[in-house]
C-alpha cells in the first residue's frame, strides 16, 4: 500500500490499524532544538480520543503516546520522532458478520477490490482510528510554528448552522461542551439533535470550520503546491470529508469581482479577507480561514441492504461502539493537518530567497 507519508519537508508515515497492537507514525525533517511538550501533544490527542462524552463512539481508550527516538530533554534533536499509541480495547467480534459483506459507503469493497483481501476489523488501515497518529505529529508541528495559531471548532451538524463562521474571535467555549461550538445556544441545540439521532439509530454530518492566525506572507509554492491546495489535499486526506472551502468559498462564485477583490490597507494587510488568507496560493498574512464538510457516519444501526464477497444481495445491521456524528472529534484532526502544512511550508520557505 503506497501513500501512507505527507510532506515533503516536515513529513509524516504513518502505520496502524483500528483493531491491530498499535497506530504509530514517524516524523522527519523535524529541525533540532524545536520544544516537544509530551502534556501538550497528550491534550491533544484526549481531545481525539474515543469515549470522551455521550455522543461519541463509546470505544474506551486512553490513547497514551509513547514517544521512541526523535526527543532528548524535551527538544527535537533533529532525527526521526518515532512513536507509538497502543490499542487497548479492540472487540473485533463486532465485525464478524460482516467479515464477507461489504458495508455501505465504506471501503470495504474497493479494499477487497484493489488489494484482494481486506482487515475487516473497524475497517482496518481505513479506520478513521489512524487519524490518532496525524493528530500527535499536528501537535509537535504547532509547537515549530508558533507563534502561529490555530483554532477549529464545530459550525454545523445537519441543518444546524452558526452565521457567518469565519468572523468568530471569541473561541473559549468550544472546549467546555462535547460538540465543540464556540456559542453556547447552538451548542446545546447540536448536542440534543445528535443524541435524537443516535437514538434513531441513525447518523448525521457537519462543517468544522477552521481559522489560523499569525500566519507570516509567504507560505506557499504558486504553482502545483499552491497554499490553499495542500490544505485541501490535507483535509479532504482525513476520513469521512465530503469538501473543502476556503476564503469566500462557493458563495464566492456568485460575487461580482467590485465585491470579491480584497482592498489593501497601507500596511499591506486587506480590508476584507474573501481570499481566505491565500492570493496567488501563497499566504498574505491575515487570517487563514477555510470550512471542512463531513458526511454523516457510514455505519447506521439500521438494516439496509448490501452484498457479499460473492455478489449476492444480503441484510446488513450495524454492530459495535461508533459516533452518530464524527465532528465534534474531527475538530482536533483538522487542526492538526492545518499545522502539518504550515510546517512544511514554513521550512520549504527557508529556501525560497538568500
């Protein structure tokens, strides 16, 4: 299986599956000297993890990094970061019977398709339990770039939507409820819609919205490796994401240009910001803001009809611990291959003039 590395300076392989001993990644290109706080990276993955709240997979792991090579006294030494999160609660009997069906709108046919046999257990390699991995690697990336910050949160689940997102600044509530909003009404609105569905048996999407400031001019190659089409390659790389808008986004499309060009400011900065932080596909320094759309969660405690291995038409029901809705813990997933990109960029830009 190829593709399992992103970056082209600051890189990340990962490894793992859902139900195997571990997940784990290597990180390289990672400069020495760059302060690695294994509590941080810790926060970040708890805000990951599994069984954090009702209306999550219920999955108990305590998703412990253990950290091999690659850190001395607390900073990068330059060499590989090797590490390791051991699976503790697998039940693999849960995907039993499905082990010669293929699930709906999972990968479970391609798999078996492309490769001619598949890891049936949480769906394997395509378990969004991999994600684990790329949100440690994210964590030590926000530490090389600070003092650039970055803050997602959740903006919708269903027909649930906060207005006008991207202008949101005060971001001290997403962390004290479990859907991850940062106002306090829509909040609860989301959390009681959520816990219906999951009682319905059923699932639900959403938009987690994204905004990094204290980006410096200059990230971004303006060709190929246009800024705005690796973060859109990065997102749209994180399990169950359905599209990726930046700046103005579609509504942008409907704009006259008198409506959609960003005026300057004598500083250099721009009056509005419709172009999302990025002209050209490199970044202008004001703020990067952009909207990740989720699909609602494939596995469905309803029967639906599917087939088997032999292409005869069967009943499946879902089985096992999965979340009615994926974005309250997506929101960490795209902060962290937010911080993977402007990493590589920020060292891909040390070459970009002497």
């Amino acid at each position: 299986m190829a593709g399992n590395t992103f970056g082209k300076s600051f890189t990340l392989t990962t490894f793992g599956e859902s139900h195997g001993p571990a997940l784990g990644g290597v990180i390289d290109g990672c400069p020495a000297g760059v302060p690695v706080d294994i509590n941080t990276i810790q926060k970040d993955l708890d805000r990951r993890r599994p069984g954090q709240s009702a209306i999550v997979t219920q999955r108990k792991e305590p998703d412990t990094v253990e950290i091999y090579s690659g850190v001395f006294e607390g900073k990068s030494t330059g060499t590989p970061i090797g590490f390791v999160i051991y699976n503790t609660n697998q039940k693999s009997k849960d995907y039993t019977h499905i082990k010669d069906s293929y699930r709906p709108s999972h990968a479970d046919y391609v798999y078996d398709q492309k490769y001619g046999f598949r890891d049936y257990r949480g769906g394997g390699r395509s378990s969004a339990r991999e994600t684990a991995a790329r949100v440690v690697a994210g964590s030590i990336a926000k530490q090389l770039i600070a003092p650039i910050e970055i803050q997602a949160f959740v903006s919708k689940v269903g027909e649930l939507s906060l207005p006008n997102p991207g202008a949101i600044s005060d971001f001290s509530y997403i962390e004290q409820n479990p859907v991850r909003c940062p106002d306090a009404e829509m909040a609860a609105e989301m959390e009681t819609y959520i816990k219906q569905v999951r009682k319905e048996g059923d699932t639900v999407g959403g938009v987690v919205t994204c905004i990094a400031k204290n980006v410096p001019v200059g990230l971004g190659e303006p060709v190929f490796d246009k800024l705005h089409a690796v973060l859109g390659q990065a997102m749209l790389s994180i399990n169950a994401v359905k599209g990726f808008e930046y700046g103005s986004g579609f509504a942008g499309a409907s704009l006259r240009g008198s409506a959609q060009n960003d005026l300057y400011n004598e500083d250099g900065s721009t009056k509005t910001n419709n172009s999302g932080g990025v002209q050209g596909g490199i970044s202008n320094g004001m703020d990067i803001y952009f909207n990740v759309a989720f699909k609602p969660v494939a596995t469905i405690m309803q029967s639906q009809e599917t087939i088997d291995n032999k292409g005869e038409t069967v009943t499946m029901e879902g089985k096992g611990r999965h979340d009615p809705c994926v974005v309250p813990r997506a929101v960490p997933i795209v902060e962290a291959m937010t911080a993977l990109v402007l990493a590589d960029f920020t060292l891909r830009n040390r070459n970009s003039k002497l």
